[in-house]
C-alpha cells in the first residue's frame, strides 16, 4: 500500500546532505568549477543548433512576441526539461549503487539519497531556466505565463523522480537496467519534439493511429507545455495541464509505493 | 516506567535467512536464459534469537567465524530486517560495522562528518557543535580539509571511530574494528569507551579477542552456528567458550584449533611468506595447547613461503588475556639468520624451564625482514595458551625470573 513519509528533520537533513555532497562534489578538482554546469549545456546546445539549425535548416516558428524566430532559444526551451529529465533518471540509478557503501554500514532510506540527486539535478536546471528567462526578457518575450514555469517544473519532478525510484530499484537488482534505461533516453530524445518543431511530426503521420503515442508521451506533452508559456507565450491548454498532473502524480505515488516495498531489503542487493 | 528496567536492545525470536545463489545473476542475459535453473540454498545465519541487552551495559557478542554475529549487529543497526522476529532499539543507534565506508571519497573529513551525522539523525548545529572534539579525536588537524580519498587505512579508521563515538550515541555498536589503528589510539578508544560507558551508553561489540571482551564487557552472549548457546556475565560465558573451544580440540572433532578461533580479524602484513600454524609441544614433545610451568616448552612456528624471501625473522610476543604484555623475543635478538627461504619449514623457541605461570595467554607472533621494519605475516592475539601448574609448589605474578638467592649472613661475635 503506497506509504506517506512524514518526512521529519532527519529525513529533510539526509537528503539535504546528499544532495550537497553531490553537487560538491560534481566539479572538484577543475579549475572552473560550476563554470562548466553551463559550459556542458550550451556547448549541446551550440552543436544542435548548428547542425538542425543553421545546416539542416529546421524552421523555429515566430514567437508569442510577433517576431522573434530563434532556433537555439526554441531548441533550449524543450532542452532545459529534457536535461532534467534526464539527470534525475540517470542520477537516482546512480545515487542508489553510490549509496550502497553506506547502506550496507548503518540505516537510513534508501529514498533520501536519490531525493538528494534530484535535488542537486534541480539545482542545475534552476541555472538553465534562469539564463532561459534572462535570455526571453532580453529579447523582448516574456508574459505573464511565465508564472506557468515553476508548475512545469514541480509536475515534471513528480514525474521523473517517480520514474527514477523504479528505475533505481531494478537497476539495483539487476544492473542491466542501466544500459537498457542509456539506450531507451537516446531513443526518447528524438521522440520528443526537441529538436524539431512538433508540426513536422504532425504533417507527416497527422491521422496514423500510432502517432497517438508520440502525442501521448508525457514528455511531449512537458515540451510543448514549455514551450507554449515560454515561447508562444500562451496559457497551456487546460486538458495538457489536466493531463499532465495526473499523469506526474500517478507515476510519483506508484514509483514510490514500488519502492517502497521493494527497497527494505536492498541493502543485501548492493 | 522507568528508565532502568527498560532494556535498550529487545531481540525477539530473530531468524535470518539469506539466500546464496550458486551464480547470483545481475545481469539480464543470465536472468533470461538460466530462469529455470535458478539456484538456490537458504542458508540461516540465525535461528530463533531472543535477548535482551540491558541499558547503559555493555554487551559482547562471541562465537567462531560465521556464527551470526556480524549478521546480528546488521540487524540492531537496522541496515538488514529478520526473516522473522524482531529487533528493536530503543535509541539513536551509531555503527561502526565497516571502517570508512561511508565516506566519500572525493569530499573532505570535514563533509564526510556532517554526511555520517545526518545519517545518525543529527541536526548540522549539533554536528558542528562536536566537530572539535571529532578532529582532536582523530588526531587529524592537518587533513580534516582534504578529500579523504588521500587519507590513509589508518586515518579512515581513525576519523570514522571519532565520528562513531563523539556523535552522542545512545547505542553503540561496534565490529571488531577497535584492533586497527597504532597503540596509542588503541588506549584512547579504550579510554573513551569506558567514559562512554560511565555516561550509560549502551555498547554491543563483537571481538575475536576475548581478553577483550572480558575486560570490556558486562554481559556476553555466545553464538554458535547462529544459534544462541548462551548468555550472562562475561567471565562466565568466556570460560563456558574457551572450554569448549580447547574440548574440541583435545577430542580433535574440530579441524580448527582453538588458534584458529582468535584468528583472521587480528591478521595482518604482505604475505610473501605466512605462519601457516603455531604448536605448542609440551615437555612430552606432543602438541596440545597446554603447557607446563617451569618445565620444557616448545613453541613451533611454521611457515610457508610463496616466493624467495630473503633472511625473514620469526618474532613471538606474549600477552596476558587482559592484554599485558608479556614479554617478547626474535631470531634476531639471537643471531639466528636462515638466509633465503622458499617452500615451508619451522622454526621452534626452546624453553628449558617455562618461565610463565600459569594461567592463559595470548600469543602474537610474527614474521618480518631482517630490518623488522616490514611485515610479512602478522597474527596478533592471535594463538591461545594455557599454561598449566607444574611441579613447583607456589607461583606468584605472571612470570618466574631465573633467578638466585643468595644470603650473606654476618654474624656478630
């Protein structure tokens, strides 16, 4: 049955620490430090936006303010979501073996440490969507939806951390998954409206019952949300909002009610 | 209810059960095409435990190796459940069950605490708060800043024993990890133990070294094949212990001696060459290990050499249970150099008259290089003596001096 934390002090002071040992110890030893927790994005978004952009031409569509039409600041819209999404599923697998050590020492969750990796991934995401919005207000594109933002963002932490709980979980019981999971976001990343503009999708395979799927996919859905209150500078529709908290919730509550019943004994598993 | 009756530790039929794969899949290919032949065997590390450890003592866990105790200290510390049973603490539980494994290694000592304190349930005031104490502790001024990926065995064990017992532990639980460490450390472990002992910290400690054990502790349960043989006063158990430990090996239903029994944690040095066995052949010349006072003793060390190793030297120390030492001597201080060795062999130190009296002892012993400055194998407390009466009617301390008395007597006229 899913289980409700109450999540106490120690609980609280656990993941903050693990969180911070992440982040501290994420860039020691180079010499520009958290420099490079920008470095690593734009330098990805530098590359995509040359070969998609400028090479193969992708089209950005005119924004919310009437005129701005920028390939890069579209592609990192959906991008900063996509980093996150990738961190925490990738960080709460991680987190979980890394933790092992110390789990096989003394007590303590075994939530608390990919909670913390969470944390320390949402640290970084909070300096992407700030460069994102600064970078909006300087070219003149920015509205009240703007407000829609730190929504998306705590929908799209119920979700990932949901995801990443199970993901760690049978990562731990059988380290497949980590390769299985590297493979599968490699696939989902072009699966996304990322990259390209969602109407290129929609003009290819508009009625193909399949396509159901790629609208379905929560991320697609995350993207666009984004991208709707950020670039087309409208309120998302009711249903996308609708359909993505319902959809954040479920996965957050069922991951952890998995976890739950399965992590009390996975101390003896790592 | 009061305090005092309340035990601080209430073990109730705990059985634990792990389950040893033959091959342990963790990968999907084998998970896949061997589903049906998973293998299997349950194997109980501890079967229908019941006991209760009162508050404020302190509690000794002994057994042979593979008799449960580790799997039982995981399971007061919470990091394991029982199959079936109970286990509950009532108090912050602080463990010391793997030295250092919790830290990080790219952090510095100094996050490293505050890491190892949030998982005690401690706030970063009160971390910090006893962070001075943890630094002076260990000794570590110097390096409580660096990651402590650069600190050595040494220090790990030294920072990660001053975070065990300076972060206010209510329940103390300690693994046979109080023997790593110099000599000078080792007195302050035991000097901050007994102080946390008089503060009415509960401690629950498994050692090899029941010398230890006895000095230590309150009360002792005995384990065995996970089974619990008894329970009570410390001495008592011991005794009850170390007589069946030396029974068993008279009657020889035991491959291992009762040398064995004290051995493996205490263990250390580069094993070019090993001790492989240490007999001690009494007047008779037949081994057991019980000696005569005052008459003819043997100690045989063997050992075996796994490469060519050049004038090694066989060292022996003797130590009272309560950890005096005793005396201690090597080939060296006798100018006896084998050269180089290769394969295995003996060498014995002859005593005319035992100069021991009787009782029990420990013995150490010890192969290094010429220089003694490297050690090849070390077995520390690691080998049971007894010594028994002999001939002579009276013995008094530890040791007989081969003396003379010699009267001048004047007489006035």
């Amino acid at each position: 049955m899913v289980q409700l934390v109450q999540p106490t002090r120690w609980h609280a002071g656990l993941v903050g620490n693990f969180a911070s040992r992440e982040l501290k110890s994420r860039f020691k030893g180079s010499v520009l430090g958290w420099g490079w927790s920008l470095i690593n994005p734009l330098a990805t978004l530098a590359v995509y936006s040359l070969v998609f952009g400028f090479f193969l031409k992708f089209p950005p569509p005119v924004a919310g303010n009437g005129h701005l039409k920028n390939f890069s600041i579209y592609l990192f819209t959906a991008l900063v979501l996509w980093n996150f999404f990738f961190a925490v599923v990738t960080g709460s697998m991680g987190a979980l073996i890394g933790a092992g050590p110390l789990l096989r020492k003394i007590y303590f969750p075994p939530w608390t440490p990919i909670a913390g990796s969470a944390i320390a991934a949402l640290a970084q995401t909070g300096i992407e969507l700030g460069l994102l919005i600064v970078v909006y207000i300087a070219v003149g594109n920015i509205s009240w939806t703007v407000v829609f933002v730190p929504i998306l963002l705590a929908l799209l932490v119920a979700f990932s951390l949901g995801l990443g709980f199970v993901l760690a979980l049978l990562n731990a019981k059988l380290r497949d998954v980590n390769y299985l999971v590297q493979v599968g976001l490699n696939l989902l990343f072009y699966a996304c409206p990322i990259i390209y503009p969602i109407a290129k999708v929609q003009e290819v395979v508009h009625n193909h019952p399949w396509a159901r799927i790629y609208y379905w996919n929560p991320l697609t859905q995350f993207i666009e949300a984004n991208r709707d209150v950020l670039y087309d500078l409208r309120a998302p529709s009711l249903g996308r909002m609708a359909y993505l908290t319902i959809v954040s919730l479920v996965v957050l509550f069922a991951g952890w009610a998995y976890f739950e019943r399965g992590s009390r004994d996975v101390s003896e598993e790592l | 209810m009061t305090g005092e009756l309340r035990p601080a530790i209430e073990i109730r039929g705990v059985t634990k059960k792990f389950r040893l794969y033959t091959d342990r899949k963790t990968n999907l290919k084998e998970a896949i095409t061997s589903r049906r032949r998973t293998r299997h065997e349950d194997f109980y590390a501890l079967r229908d435990v019941t006991l209760d450890v009162a508050l404020g003592k302190t509690f000794g866990l002994i057994g042979h190796n593979g008799s449960g105790k580790s799997t039982l200290l995981k399971l007061i510390a919470g990091i394991h459940r029982p199959t079936t049973g109970t286990v509950t603490a009532h108090g912050r539980v602080s463990a010391m069950l793997e030295l250092g494994a919790g830290f990080h290694p790219e952090l510095s000592g100094r996050d490293n605490v505050f890491l190892n304190g949030a998982i005690l349930g401690m706030s970063r005031k009160q971390v910090a708060a006893a962070m001075d104490s943890i630094i002076e502790f260990s000794g570590l001024e110097e390096f409580i800043d660096t990651p402590v990926k650069v600190y050595s065995s040494g220090m790990y064990v030294r920072l990660g024993f001053a975070i065990a017992v300076n972060l206010d532990p209510e329940i103390l639980i300690i693994d046979e990890v109080i023997a790593v460490g110099d000599e000078e450390f080792q007195r302050r472990c035991f000097d901050h133990l007994h102080g946390l002992r008089r503060r009415g910290v509960t401690i629950v400690l498994v050692s090899h070294s029941l010398g230890l054990v006895q000095t230590l502790c309150d009360e002792v349960a005995w384990l065995d094949r996970g089974e619990l043989r008894d329970v009570g006063a410390a001495g008592h158990v011991t005794q009850a212990y170390l007589r069946e430990v030396n029974e068993a090996e008279l009657h020889g239903q035991n491959d291992a001696t009762a040398s064995d029994v004290f051995a493996e944690s205490s263990r250390q040095g580069t094993h070019e060459i090993v001790i492989t066995r240490v007999e001690f052949l009494g007047p008779d010349g037949r081994e057991g290990n019980r000696l005569i006072a005052g008459e003819n003793a043997r100690f045989r060390i063997h050992y075996a050499a796994r490469e060519p190793v050049e004038r090694p030297v066989v060292g022996i120390g003797i130590y009272t249970e309560n950890d005096t030492y005793v005396t201690g001597d090597h080939m060296r201080l006798h100018g006896l150099d084998i050269g180089t060795v290769t394969g295995d062999g003996y060498v014995d130190v002859e005593f005319d008259a035992l100069g021991l009296n009787p009782g029990s002892y420990l013995v150490t012993a010890a192969i290094t290089d010429w220089s003694l400055a490297h050690q090849y194998d070390l077995w520390d407390h690691a080998f049971e003596l007894r010594v028994r009466p002999g001939a002579a009617p009276e013995y008094h301390g530890l040791v007989r001096l081969d003396a003379k008395w010699i009267a001048t007597v004047r007489a006035t006229r």
